[in-house]
C-alpha cells in the first residue's frame, strides 16, 4: 500500500515537473552576480576595521606597566603604608571598632592600582563615548 502510494506520488511530480519545465537564469546573469561582489568588495574596503585604541597606546601602556612593576619589585624598601588619620569615634563607645579602625592601613600598590584603574576606566568611557557620537553623526 505504501509502496502504491509512493509510486503514484514520484509519478505526480515528475509529470508537474514535465509540465512547468524547468526555469532558466536571465541571460546577464553571472554578470551581475559578479558586478554585486565587485560592489561589496569596494565597500569592504572603504569600510575598513580601525581599531579603537591604537596600536602605539597599548605599546606605551605596556612599558608604563612594565616600568611601575619593575620598580616595585626592585626598590621594594621605598615603599610604604599609607596611615589614614586617627578619628575619634568615641560616640559609638565601641573601643575595639575604634582600635581597629585606627590601625587599618592600605598599601600603597593598592592606592596606586585602585587610582590607575579609576584613569583608565575613566579614558575608556570618553573613548568609547566620542568613538559612538562619530558613528552616528548625521551629516
């Protein structure tokens, strides 16, 4: 039964394909196809891909990098704590909060890393922010 119903299927649409032909491309065709991708091409590279930070900023950023690094890890001796002042919170008559907040220091590298991480993320967004505007200027 499945085999009758299959044939008489394939038999159906070879007789539609016999009767509707088969369908033949424009003459000018391939040349169009063609002059399509020469276009695209030509806007691939009017379009070119630019970074947004330049290849000489992340060199200079590296050797910045490097330098700070290699300083802390050569005259380690020069660096210090920073104290933060002495508060007197004796309203709160808690004397082992005070003590500890007296006492509580930051290392200068984290200073220094929390400050160069504010910069960057700061130039990061006005980079990012004129990078857009230019995109979507309307001239």
């Amino acid at each position: 039964m499945e085999k009758d119903e299959n044939k008489e299927l394939e038999a159906f649409y070879k007789k539609i394909i016999k009767e509707s032909g088969l369908e033949e491309p424009p003459a000018n065709f391939t040349a169009s196809v063609i002059s399509k991708i020469q276009k695209d091409v030509q806007k691939a590279e009017i379009f070119s891909y630019r970074p947004l930070i330049p290849r000489y900023v992340w060199w200079i950023s590296a050797i910045l990098l490097a330098i700070f690094f290699g300083y802390t890890f050569l005259e380690h001796e020069n660096l210090g704590l920073i104290d933060l002042p002495k508060w007197n919170l004796d309203f709160f008559s808690m004397e082992r909060f005070v003590e500890v907040l007296n006492n509580f220091r930051l290392p200068d590298a984290l200073v220094y890393g929390s400050l160069s991480l504010a910069i960057f993320i700061s130039l990061q967004a006005y980079l990012l922010k004129t990078h857009w505007n230019k995109r979507f200027i309307i001239e």
